[in-house]
C-alpha cells in the first residue's frame, strides 16, 4: 500500500470548522483594515481639511499586509482563534491614524514598524511550527531573555532617555531590547515552571496562616525578583520591572495555584519599588507628579505638566470626542508615545477609549481562552504568560495616563510609537495564534 494511500482523509468536521474560522478571521480582518483606513482619513482631513495624499500607499499596506498574515494563518495555523490577528490589526491601524494626526512624520517610521511587525507575526510563525519545540530550549531561552532585559547597562551601548535607560544604540538604530526580552523571559518562564510546578506547590513549611514550599524551592521567586530590581535600579524603570515580576508571579500562581505566592510577591515587589522611590529621584519625581498633578505651580513646570494636559484632554474630550484631528493633542508632552491614550480620548471621548480597552479585553480574554483549551502544561504556562504581558502592559500604561497609578515609561501595545515595542507585540500574537491552534491540531490527528 503506497504511503499515500495509508494516510487516514482528514475529518470534514473539523476541515469545515477550520474554514469557518479563517472565515470569520478574513471578515473580521477586512473590517480591521476599512475602519483603520477610515481613522486615517479622518485624521488627515481633521489635521488638513483634505484627505492625505499617501492614503493609497498606507491603505494598501494595510490591507495586502493584513491579507499577507492571514494567508500564513490560514495555511500555518488554520485551526487557530480568529480573533488575535484582526484585533492586533485594528489597534495598530487606529495606532497609526493618531500617531499621524499628531506627528506625520512619525507615522511614516510608525509605517516601517508595522511592516516589521507584520513579518515578524509570519516569521514566528514559520519558524515554531509547534509551541512545544521551545520547550527544548528552556534555559538557553532564559539566559537569552536576561541577556536582552540588562544590554542597556552595557557601557557605550546603552542610552539614557527620560531618566530610565531603556534602548541600546547600534549604528544609526535605536530600540528598547528589553521588549524583545520580555517574549523570552515568558517562554523560558512557561517551561521552568511547567517542569517544576509540582515542587513549587508542595507546602512543607508554615509561617502563620500561610503554608510554603522548601526554602530551595522559592529560589525562583527570589531571583525574578533579583532581576526585577535590577531593571529597577540598573535601568531605572519602574514600568519594565513591574511588568516582568508581575508576569513571573502571575504564571507561578497558575502553575502552582498557591495564593501564597500572589501575597509574598506583592510584598516582595511593595520592598523594591519602595527602595526605587528612595534611591532614584526622578520616580520621586514622578510619584510627587502623580499625587499633585492638578496643583497650579505643578501645571506651569516645564517638564512636569503632562499628566495635567492629559487629563484636560480627556475632559475636553467628554463622552464622544471633539472628532478625529479636532482636537488640540499636540499641547501634551510627548503624545504619540507615553500619552497616546490621552489623544484618544480627546478625540473619540469616552466611547472611542472604552471601545480600545475592549478590544484589549477580547484580545487578554481570548489568551485566556487559549490557555483553558491548551492539553499541555507548556501550552497553557505559555498562553498565559503571554496574555498576561498584553494585560499589565495596557494596564499600567492605561493607569498611569488616568493617573491610577504613577506614570510609567513603557507603551501602549500597537497604540503607542514605538518600533520594538510593535514587533515584538505582533510576535507575541503569533505565539498565541500558534498556541490555540495547538489543542485543535492534536485533536484531529487523534481522530485520524
């Protein structure tokens, strides 16, 4: 019997599934890219009273690039969630269309980005053809993880910029390593802990109420923590340091679902944001700004009244917006980066920013989703992992602009400029496209 013959017809139940969802992926996808284009023109006649001149040319890279991702989907990952890919698009495309009527010229290197990010989505998904492959590679992943979060205290490589020392200089490329970083440390992390969840959650020791594991055994915990603080007080960045501990003690407590972690963690990250604020200046500075953001010497300060301008802008911005490139965005300091949001709610009001949270809402939730269905421990680590970096990164940007919580320096995910942060954001989604294929492909060769 040739080998061709021997090979079991794939189940038209589970073939008509896979065409529904990439079916409802290319739907959803067309209408990423109509509305994304619809924000730019928007923006371009707000900004200049006439449709921009390069709507054709950032139009179809919408769409041929979107179209072009949901091809390698549909051949690489058919069974995957359809939801990511689109979501991701819109965000990016809504991204674009404001980062553009602040800054035009920054949209065109935003432009660039996208085209990296949108290769980088079809690279990774190339490259890791099953999730499960990383696991092979768990502490070389690891190492280069840490490698990429402490480059920028390489002396002659790293640069210093708003008082955190975030981006490496090479030639005439400046990015943020750390965002590529965070995608490692979460694998690596999905890995180590799926390996070692069962000693992580035997309780051997009591201190008061709560009941631990070997001393040994909370090593990991430790030395998240040790990194944490190093990116703290190495880089300066309370934002990055926040958000790779809180990952870390996140997928702990999902490997082992032990609450005994989630206290001990915000202790332990209470501690060293605590000696941050007492060694650093510039997070006293912006703790200070944060608590008295509104106070009349602190809103004529150079430098210091950002927070104040966002929050007039939100409010000017009320329940609908003043209209897409009606607005005055530009007075706030560094709009198209840290306060993007602002912009946002300025001119799309309140329904236009809790329409973004929402998308983020569906993109987290569907991670979630995709870790629940996972039948590997990896896949599930891995899952929520990720979705938990697209949750505390929109959070703790999000927080800081509404003035939640102390503003931060990192960016909103496909909202905000900023290249690395885009790229690796769009690699992060293939990981979870890839992921929530997986489940669905082993269930069909099962029933072959």
């Amino acid at each position: 019997m040739s080998h061709a013959a021997a090979r079991p017809a794939p189940d038209p139940a589970l073939t008509r599934r896979a065409r529904a969802l990439r079916g409802a992926e290319l739907a959803m996808i067309v209408l990423a890219v109509v509305l994304a284009v619809t924000a730019y023109v928007l923006a371009g006649m707000g900004r200049d009273d006439h449709a921009p001149p390069s709507v054709v040319a950032y139009g179809a890279l919408f769409a041929v690039g979107y179209v072009a991702a949901h091809v390698a989907v549909r051949r690489l990952a058919p069974a995957a969630d359809p939801v990511f890919l689109p979501t991701a698009g819109l965000l990016a495309g809504l991204g674009f269309a404001m980062i553009f009527r602040l800054d035009p010229d920054l949209a065109a290197s935003q432009a660039g980005w996208l085209a990296l990010g949108l290769a980088a989505f079809l690279l990774t998904l190339l490259v890791v053809r099953d999730h499960r492959t990383l696991d092979q590679f768990t502490y070389t992943i690891g190492l280069i993880g840490i490698v990429l979060l402490l480059l920028p205290i390489v002396p002659g490589l790293g640069r210093t910029i708003n008082g955190a020392r975030l981006w490496i200089r090479i030639g005439p490329l400046t990015f943020q390593p750390a965002e590529a970083g965070k995608l490692f440390v979460v694998v690596f992390l999905a890995s180590y802990l799926n390996a070692k969840k069962e000693l992580l959650a035997i309780a051997t020791r009591r201190i008061g109420p709560f009941h631990l594991p070997e001393p040994k055994h909370l090593a990991p915990l430790l030395l998240a923590w040790g990194v944490s603080l190093a990116v703290l007080f190495l880089e300066k960045d309370l934002g990055s340091s926040l958000l790779f501990f809180g990952i870390f003690v996140v997928m702990l407590y999902v490997a082992t679902a032990r609450g005994a972690y989630l206290v001990f963690g915000v202790v332990l990250f209470v501690v060293g944001a605590y000696f941050g604020y007492l060694a650093f200046a510039h997070v006293q500075d912006r703790v200070f700004i944060w608590l008295h953001a509104l106070d009349a010497d602190l809103i004529s300060r150079e430098g210091a009244s950002q927070l104040a301008q966002s929050m007039f802008a939100m409010g000017t911005g009320g329940i609908s917006g003043v209209g897409l490139g009606q607005g005055s965005p530009g007075l706030i300091p560094f709009a198209p980066t840290d306060f993007i949001f602002a912009a946002i709610g300025e001119e799309l009001g309140l329904f236009g920013t809790v329409a973004l949270l929402m998308l983020y809402l569906a993109m987290v939730s569907h991670g979630f989703k995709a870790a629940v269905e996972a039948d590997d421990g990896f896949g599930k680590l891995l899952a929520v992992g990720l979705s938990t970096s697209l949750a505390l990164q929109t959070f703790v940007i999000v927080g800081g602009v509404t003035r939640l919580i102390p503003l931060t320096g990192i960016t909103l995910p496909f909202v905000s400029y900023g290249g690395s942060s885009l790229v690796a954001n769009f690699a992060v989604i293939a990981l979870l496209v890839r992921t929530s294929a997986a489940s669905r492909v082993r269930e069909r060769e099962g029933a072959r």
